[in-house]
C-alpha cells in the first residue's frame, strides 16, 4: 500500500514539472512580436533622413529667459537720495549756500527765468554770461531757503549777469515832396495836382539787448528800401479873374470829349455850379442830396485816393484813363480802398450832411462837370 502511495505522488510531481515548462514555452512564443520574433533572421534597411529619437543633451533656456540666480528680486521702493548742501559759486566768489545740488542748480534757472521775463520781446536768446559753479560745502555751512536765495539773485545786488537779445521790425515812411508851379494859363483860384505823389517805406530792423531784463543797447541790424517817395506837382493859376460866372455853363466849350460815358453819382439838384464865386473858382458842381445817400461811380476806373482834404472832407478820387479823374467830396464814409477797381454806377460811399462836391479833371485841369453829366 506505501509503495503505490509513493509512485503516485511521483507521478503527480513529474506532471507538474511538464505543466510547468510547457507553460514557460507558451509564453515565450506569444508574448514576442512578429518582429522580434524574427529579429535575428531579417535586417530592416536604414533610411535617408535624421532618425527621430531625442538627443542627449538638454533644451536650452530662451534667450530672454534670466537664469535663476540666488540674489533677491529688485524693490520698487526707490531709495533715499542723499541731500549734500551745496555752494553756489558766481565768478569765482562764494554767493548762498542751499541744502542740495539740485535746489542750487533750481534757483540759478528761476533767476535766469525771471530777467527773461522782462524783456517786451519774441523770440527771444537768453544766456547766463556769469560763471556759475557748484560745490560741496561744509557740514557746518547753513543753508539759505530757496525763497531767500531767490530773492537775492533776482534783487539789485545780484551777482549774476543775464543777457537776453531779440529782435523788432518797424516800416518807417518816408515823406515825399511837393511842388508848386505858378501859371498864367489859368486864372486865380484854380489850383490842381499835375501829378500824385505818395510817401516812401523804409524796413529796419533793431536789435536790443537787455542786461538782467533792462534796456542795455539798440542798434539797427538791417535797412531797406520798400518804396522809393514820389514827389507831387501842384499847379496853381496866376490869370486875373473876370467877372462873377454862376450860372452853370462856365467854360463848357472847352471841355474836352471823353472817350466813355459818365452817369451821374447821386439823384439831386445842383446848388453850386462850376465858375467863380466872389472871385473864387469853384472847381465842380454841387449836389444835394439826403445825408447816408449811396454814392456812385461815375465811371469805371480805379481808386488812387481815399483822403481828408481839409475843407472838402472826405475824398475819392478815381481815375479812368485817358487824362480823366473825377473826385467825390464831401463824403460820410468811404466803402473802397486804394488800388481797388470799380465799375460804372458801383457805390464807393455815403453822403455827409452837406451833399456831394463833383469834379471832373481832364488833363489835370478842372472841367465843368456839365459837359459829361447832366443832373
């Protein structure tokens, strides 16, 4: 019985031992892929191209990465500035002391700021011609407040020296002369300008310097001529005078035609006609008209005068060409400007208190203004 128990259990362990190694072949053979299977037998062929794996080495840091230090991070909290009283020093002496650099160098720019000020200039070139310098001074050294120091550099015993320089165009007339010429050709009281003048323009430029914000020289920079003067001739007749003519019809015989039509400059009655009065040559023809009446343009032409002329008042005077001018007297206001071009019947004014004074001036005589208009 003991001998058959011994042969089982002999039996039992050599099956186990073949389960065991079966087992392991089993194994082996399913869990290899077919490529390591056939690892030892086939050569995969290399290709071209850089294999994929990864290097070795490490990736490096972006350029704008800092690299960890052991330092702390900066502090946003600035620190305190140290304040070192400082001398200022002008040509060489010196003048205040204040509690730092900077306040010094603050109120030397206020000062100089200051003198600038004063000047009445544009454009303007300041300097500091002083020496100025700054310097460390002693611990013991009391400082002076910025008011103070202030009020010393911009007082009459300053030790500075502020020089601004600048400057200022002015056009100066020039005036021009007038001649007069005595005439027998024409009687007594006719009095005419031949030909208009005007005054000259000059340009100057000055240039002034102030020294600590007052006047120190003037002196011109440039000089030139805009306009030469024009110098006026004025005819004045001599001939004795014949008798009283009023009646309107005075000299019409020798007033010459004019190569244009004139209309008339205001709606009205003639008061005064062109002839002598009380031996007085009255020069045109009076109109009256309502004060503030528009005032028109006899003719076209252009303005060569704007001007106050003594008893007749306000006057305009427009050339036409051909030798005509024609002048309107008396004006209120004038409504056009030297040099302006006006046409036929355009309003140049309005009438004063008085009515208009007319005239019509061919070849620089006066003529009876009725032989072109007809009121």
């Amino acid at each position: 019985m003991a001998e058959n128990t011994g042969k089982l259990r002999a039996l039992v362990i050599a099956l186990f031992c073949v389960l065991v190694i079966a087992s392991v072949v089993l194994f082996s053979l399913f869990g290899l892929t077919g490529a390591k299977r056939y690892a030892g037998t086939e050569t995969p062929a290399p290709t071209a191209g850089p294999t994929a794996a990864p290097t070795a080495e490490p990736t490096p840091l972006p350029a704008d990465t800092p690299e960890a230090t052991e330092e702390p991070a900066p502090s946003d909290t600035p620190e305190p500035q140290s304040y070192v009283r400082t001398a200022i020093i002008i040509d060489g002496s010196s003048f205040i002391v204040l509690a730092s650099r900077q306040a010094a160098e603050e109120v030397i720019a206020s000062a100089v700021a200051h003198f600038e000020r004063l000047c009445p200039g544009t454009g303007m070139v300041t300097e500091l011609t002083s020496e100025v310098e700054y310097a460390a001074a002693e611990d013991t050294s009391n400082a002076t407040s910025f008011d103070e120091a202030y009020s010393l550099l911009i007082g009459e015993s300053t030790p500075l020296r502020v020089r601004t320089t600048f400057a200022r165009d002015a056009i100066v007339p020039i005036p021009n002369k007038t001649e007069y010429t005595s005439s027998d050709l024409y009687t007594e009281g006719t009095r005419f300008v031949a030909s208009y003048g005007r005054r000259g323009k000059k340009l100057f430029v000055y240039e002034y310097t102030y020294l600590n914000g007052e006047e120190y020289s003037m002196v011109v920079a440039e000089e030139r001529l805009l306009a030469e003067p024009i110098d006026e001739h004025i005819i004045i007749g001599t001939r004795p005078i014949g008798p009283n003519v009023t009646d309107g019809n005075y000299l019409l015989e020798e007033c010459p035609p004019a190569p244009f039509a004139f209309v008339l400059p205001v709606q009205g009655s003639v008061s005064r006609f062109f002839g002598y009065y009380e031996a007085q040559l009255h020069r045109g023809v009076d109109i009256q008209a309502p004060e503030g009446t528009e005032c028109l343009a006899a003719a076209s032409g252009t303005v060569v005068a704007v001007i106050e002329r003594g008893t007749l008042g306000l006057t305009v005077d427009i050339d036409h060409g051909s030798g005509f001018i024609t002048r309107y007297a008396g004006l209120d206001r004038a409504e056009v400007t030297v040099g302006e071009l006006i046409a036929m019947g355009a309003p140049i004014g309005r009438l004063g208190a008085n009515g208009l004074h007319f005239e019509v001036i061919a070849g620089g005589i006066p003529k009876n203004p009725l032989a072109y208009i007809h009121p």
